[in-house]
C-alpha cells in the first residue's frame, strides 16, 4: 500500500462529519424505524489517534487504535481495561497493519486479517493460535474507517473459516479488461487452522461488472451476509444496488435471484473503457472523487440495513471540485452530503427509513443480534474516554 493512499484515507477520515442519521424521504411509509439503547459502557483512559470499536461476547468488547496497531481488551460490563498488546516488527506473529475489522471466534479468539502478513488468530492477550500467509499482495485499503462487518466466520463439515472479500491488487496483471472480470472470483475462504484458501463466487449472470466495461476497483467490493442455517448467502456491490441472493451450499454458491434495491439519491457509475482506469485504482479521482457506494449491509429481524453514500447533490460546487477550483466551504458541504445515511430493506424488497442517533465513523455493528455503536466525541475536544451502546431496532 503506497503511503499517499494512506494519507488520503486519513484526511477522508478526519474530515468526515461524524453525525449518522438517515436522510430519506418518508413518503406515505406508515411504518416508523429508530434504534433503541439498551445499554452501554464507558472505556476511559484511552490515549488512540484511531480509536474503532472491533467486536465483542458477553465479557469482553475488543477495541484497536488503527493506524498503531493496538488492540484493546475491555470487561464488558465495568468499562476496565483487561489487556492491551501489539504485534509490530519482527516479533512472532507479527502483524503490520489489519485490513478488515477484527472478528471474535465463539470461543474468544481474536481473528485478524492483515494488508501483507495474511490470517492471524491470536487469544485475547495476545498469544498467536495460528496464522496463514495472504492470498496474493495487497495494495491498499479502500475507505474510510467504519465499525461494519467486513468478515464471517462460518463452519464447513466441523472445520471453521473465515470468509471475507478479495481485496488482493495483483501486482503482476498485465492488462486489466473486462476478460479479468469475466474471470474474477470475489470472496475468499481461509481455515483458521491449516490457513488453506478457496476463492469463490465470480460476478453473478446479468451484473454490469461483465458487460465489457472496467470499473474502479471500491466499485465492485462485495458485501456479504451467511445464514447457514437458512442455507442462504446475500450480497450486494459497492456500487451495484442489486440484492443478489444464494443458496450456500457449504461455500459453493448457487444463484437463486436478483432484485434490485431502490436507494433513495444512489447513482450508479456507468463504467469506463479498457485502458482508462487499472485495477488497483481505488476510484477516479478526477472524473469521479465522490461516488456512490454502498458500505454496509447486515441481516436484521425482518430484512437488512443497508448503509450508503451518494454523489453530491450540489453539482456545480462538484464540479469546482473535480476543476480543482476548491474551498474549505465547498469541501464540508460535499463531506456532509455524502455522508452515510441508514435504511432498512424489508423481505419484499422495500426501502424504509431508520431514525439512528449519531454515531462515530457513521457506522455500527451487530453482534448476537444487538446493534453497537459509538457515541462521537465531542467536536475539537481530545477523547480519552469512549463511550459503546447496544440496543435493538424498533419499528412502529
């Protein structure tokens, strides 16, 4: 990963409105959807530039400091930090920089997934269980920082998995075209013990990835959600509002149907000719800095929430943008609309609204059916203590 994507993540980070509310147009919907605290805990003392809640089970929340490489081990119940380690150098199982969020095994092993050491799984004090190498080079990140599930962990005739997107930037493609996305499978299925790979699932009959175009790479990162005892896989693209679901079959997936998702303000991107654009380019900075896309997705009772962003809505201040005719005023109105915004997609395929309160980095997490989020810090203050709630959706 080159150190100016890296920096340029960074400054989308800090300089993102960090208010999570959706802003969609009721319309005649009766039904009324919010999210209801339940519970919460405070972390104090914390010194973090990066500070994102990770995962947790009932007496533990994991937390890390990113951009350190810090994870954080918290009692669940009191707020008390049980464990804070690190895994940076040469050290055994060293790890330099975890791409995806940090995923809890039910019996309590931290399973990481590292941009250039591979699989990590290591006990909640640090100790290294096992470890895979990656499946190929990666080249970079891809987005800001959230708190949605990148990962799964999934069982396979008594074996565990990990399964999570094929982030990987070959370094050695010679021409990225549309053969390579005939060709691409998207997912990838690691065994946390013997850190063999599987790649799965290449793009579904009647996506625009396979109509003869190329696309930026975030345009086509999936989002998955496994229900195994439903024998049902469901995924949506980045940049592809279209609810493809699937019957698992123990990671050999089978194409049941596709609806397409009416997302209020979602404009796709059209794609671009061969040789435009390669394949390690996150998005098109000059033609395109501000897509849609649509960063998080996850199964809850009745449907899903679905997490997005849209182009601005102001198209002449986008356009002195994209001329390089910027200003600090025209910079925060376009980080403000296209801020995440949340709605719910029922089983018959209809959009909602959702009332959330804010949250930092406009994002949350699910874990044994409860949503967690963070409360933001308060603007121009540095936060030494973080406050997570849980609750559950209600609708009315």
């Amino acid at each position: 990963m080159k150190l100016l994507q890296f920096a340029g993540i960074l400054f989308l980070i800090l300089s993102c409105s960090p208010s999570e509310k959706a802003e969609v147009n009721k319309g005649d919907d009766t039904k009324r959807i919010s999210l209801i605290a339940e519970d919460s805990t405070v972390v104090r003392d914390i010194i973090a530039s990066t500070f994102i809640f990770q995962d947790g089970d009932a007496e533990h929340l994991i937390f890390r400091d990113a951009p350190a490489s810090t994870i954080y081990v918290f009692d669940r119940e009191r707020g008390e930090l049980v464990d804070k380690w690190t895994k940076t150098g040469d050290v055994p199982g060293a790890f330099s920089l975890a791409t995806k969020n940090l995923k809890l095994t039910n019996t309590g092993e931290i399973v990481l997934i590292d941009i250039s050491e591979g699989l990590r799984v290591f006990a909640k004090d640090g100790e290294l269980f096992s470890r895979a190498s990656p499946v190929a080079n990666q080249w970079s990140l891809g987005g800001a920082f959230n708190l949605f599930r990148n990962t799964s962990l999934i069982s396979i005739e008594g074996e565990e998995y990990v399964l999570y997107s094929l982030d990987i930037l070959e370094s050695d493609l010679e021409e990225y075209g549309p053969q390579f996305l005939q060709n691409r499978k998207n997912l990838v299925l690691t065994n946390l013990e013997t850190g063999e790979h599987r790649l799965i699932l290449p793009f579904p009959e009647g996506s625009k990835f396979l109509n003869g175009m190329v696309y930026p790479f975030e345009d086509f990162r999936p989002l998955f959600v496994v229900e195994e005892s439903a024998n049902r896989l469901f995924v949506i693209f980045q940049n592809e509002p279209i609810l493809y679901t699937y019957s698992w079959n123990d990671a050999a997936p089978e194409l049941l149907s596709s609806v397409r998702v009416d997302l209020p303000g979602f404009e796709e991107n059209e794609g671009w000719e061969p040789g435009s654009i390669h394949m390690a380019q996150i998005t098109d900075k000059e033609n395109e800095p501000f897509p849609a896309r649509i960063q998080g997705f996850e199964a809850v009772e009745g449907g899903f929430l679905l997490s997005y962003s849209t182009k601005p809505t102001d198209l002449d201040n986008y356009n002195r943008y994209k001329s390089k005719d910027r200003t600090r005023e025209g910079l925060n109105q376009i980080y403000e609309e296209t801020r995440r915004k949340t709605v719910f997609l029922d089983l018959d395929g209809k959009v909602l609204p959702v009332d959330f309160p804010e949250m930092h980095y406009q994002s949350f997490q699910i874990i044994d059916g409860k949503i967690h989020w963070m409360k933001p810090p308060t603007p121009g203050e540095e936060a030494e203590e973080f406050t997570l709630y849980w609750g559950k959706l209600k609708i009315e």
